[in-house]
C-alpha cells in the first residue's frame, strides 16, 4: 500500500529511480571522455557548456538549468548523489507512483537551479543531481509527516546535509536549499492539498486533479523564475566549481 492509498505489485521495480542512475553514469561517461580525465572531467569546454554558470547564464543558455543536474564533477561526487538517490528514490518512487515521482523529481532540479540562478551564481559553475536528491527527501519528509511516522532518523540525515551543506567548501547549499523546498512543496500539494475537497463528496478524479494541478503551478513559477533571470542577467568570469 502506497503513501495514497494504492497497491504495488510484488514485482515492481523503481524503474525512474534506476533509469535516472543511468542517465547520470553515462553523462559523467561523456565528460570523462570529452575531458580526457576521470577527475577532471569538467574541464572540457563541450563538458562545461552544460553546466550552471554565469557565462551559461549571459549567453542565455537556458538548457543548462536541466543539464547542470546530470553532469558530477569527479567520481566521489556521482557515487555519494546516486547512493543517495538509489536510498530516497525508490521509496519516493514507491510511495506516490512514477508519474508523480518524476514531476518531484524534475520541479526540484529546477528549483536547485533557480536559487542558484538568483542568489548563488558569484563566479562560479554548478554541477550535481544534488537539488534533485535534496527535493526527494524533502518529498519523502513530507511523506513521514502524513503517515505519522517517527522522523527522528529522517531529520538526523537532513541535519548532518545541513552542516555540510555550510561546512564543506565547494558545495552549493542554495541548489539543496531549492530543491528541498521545491520537492517538498509538490509533494505537499499531491498529498495535503485533496485534503480541501469534502471527504464525503470528494472522487479519485478530483484527488488527482488538485494535485497535478498544485504541481504544475509550483513547476510554472520556477520556469518562469528561471527564465526571467536568464533573460535579465549581465554575465562575468568564472572561477570555482560547485556541486
């Protein structure tokens, strides 16, 4: 039985969490090559145009609001996000279904991208699944707060990200700070939000519909965050790399 109150087969399989695993291996496969290094493999000029970065942003290279996702800069950062991806995916995947999986999935990437567009840029390229993943958990401690679970554990996990979100040098605390939000506001609309509608009047149809439709407002404000910086951003240097 699902967070929503549906089945799962005995043979069900996270097949988003699993395919989003691969899409990640092979896109560090092609900046390795691209790159002609394992560790520094964004340094490529054709690696490091996918990627967030002020020039990416100057030259309006929207794309890289969705690209900058999938790309790791070194091998211990692509094995700690898709760990962690591996761990929260399958059971956001789980709980809420696929279709609702992937629109946590994609809003939270984007919302990591939009608070790095607006308040974390400063010479810098960001690179990473990070917001994503951050998104699933913030999913998943919505989850534990509808179920009544304990989220001691949950919030143990979120609180030592936290510190070294602030502690560790190079890491992109606003991209997890976006995606965390992001990821846990869609997730509130799909689970609290039908909560509006009278339970004695209220139909499955009805349910699904007020959820889809508090996810598509929430993706609709950080499209448009995203693209309104894109199109207003002067453009510089870079100088670091975050992830």
């Amino acid at each position: 039985m699902t967070a929503l109150g549906t089945t799962v087969r005995r043979d069900w399989q996270p097949v988003l969490t699993y395919s989003l695993i691969a899409v990640n291996v092979i896109a560090f496969a092609f900046s390795a090559k691209q790159s002609g290094s394992i560790d520094q493999n964004m340094a490529s000029y054709e690696v490091a145009r996918f990627a967030l970065s002020e020039p990416a942003t100057a030259n309006g290279w929207w794309w890289t609001a969705v690209t900058s996702g999938f790309l790791h800069f070194g091998p211990i950062h692509l094995l700690v996000n898709m760990f962690t991806l591996y761990v929260f995916g399958r059971n956001v995947e789980q709980a809420l279904g696929r279709a609702r999986f992937a629109a946590i999935y994609a809003v939270s990437l984007l919302g990591g991208s939009a608070a790095v567009l607006w308040f974390g840029l400063e010479n810098t390229i960001t690179v990473g699944a990070s917001g994503a993943i951050f998104g699933l958990i913030g999913a998943e401690l919505v989850l534990f707060l509808k179920l009544k679970l304990n989220p001691t554990s949950l919030l143990l996990i979120i609180g030592v990200n936290v510190v070294a979100s602030f502690t560790l040098s190079g890491i992109s605390w606003l991209g997890h700070l976006g995606g965390f939000v992001f990821g846990a506001l869609v997730t509130a609309g799909f689970v609290y939000a039908p909560e509006l509608l009278a339970r004695d009047r209220r139909t499955r149809q009805q349910v699904e519909a007020l959820g889809w439709a508090c996810a598509g407002v929430l993706a609709a404000v950080v499209v448009a965050a995203i693209a309104v910086r894109f199109s207003t951003f002067p453009g510089a240097q870079v100088y670091t790399v975050r992830y």
